[in-house]
C-alpha cells in the first residue's frame, strides 16, 4: 500500500539485470570457451542476438522508468483509496 508503483520498480530491477547476467555473460563465455573466431558466422549471430537483448533490455527499462514517473505524479503518502 505505501509504494503503489512497486511493480515498475521491479520491472525496472528486472530490466536492469536481464540482460548482463542472462545474455551477455553467457555469451561472452560461450564464446571463449568454444574458441569461436571474431567475425565468423557462429560469433556474428551471438553478438546480433546479445545486441538485440539489450536493446529489449533497455525498452523495458525505459518503460519502467516511465511508469514510475506517472505514478510519482500522483502519489500521495499514507493515503488510501478504496
């Protein structure tokens, strides 16, 4: 009840830490651990797709980000609504 924008702090939480410890990190060590050469076909699609997870990652945070402002602009504590 005293933070009713809760969820966007978490979505933001969750867009923040999406993408370097679910892609990027694992990609990263795939790819070393493979011996995937630079510019090869297998490398050149793990970093389009690592590039296009952060580009998801960084909408979703935008959003969330969004929503927290909105909800700010009416917050009002210790107030209830029913």
């Amino acid at each position: 009840m005293l933070l009713p924008f809760f969820n966007s702090v978490t979505g933001l939480l969750g867009a923040l830490g999406f993408w370097p410890l679910m892609v990027c990190f694992p990609v990263e060590m795939y790819i070393a651990q493979m011996e995937i050469p630079r510019w090869s076909t297998k490398w050149l699609c793990l970093q389009i797709l690592s590039v296009a997870c952060l580009i998801i990652s960084i909408a979703a945070a935008a959003g969330a980000i969004a929503g927290v402002v909105i909800h700010l602009k009416s917050y009002k504590p210790f107030e209830t609504s029913y």
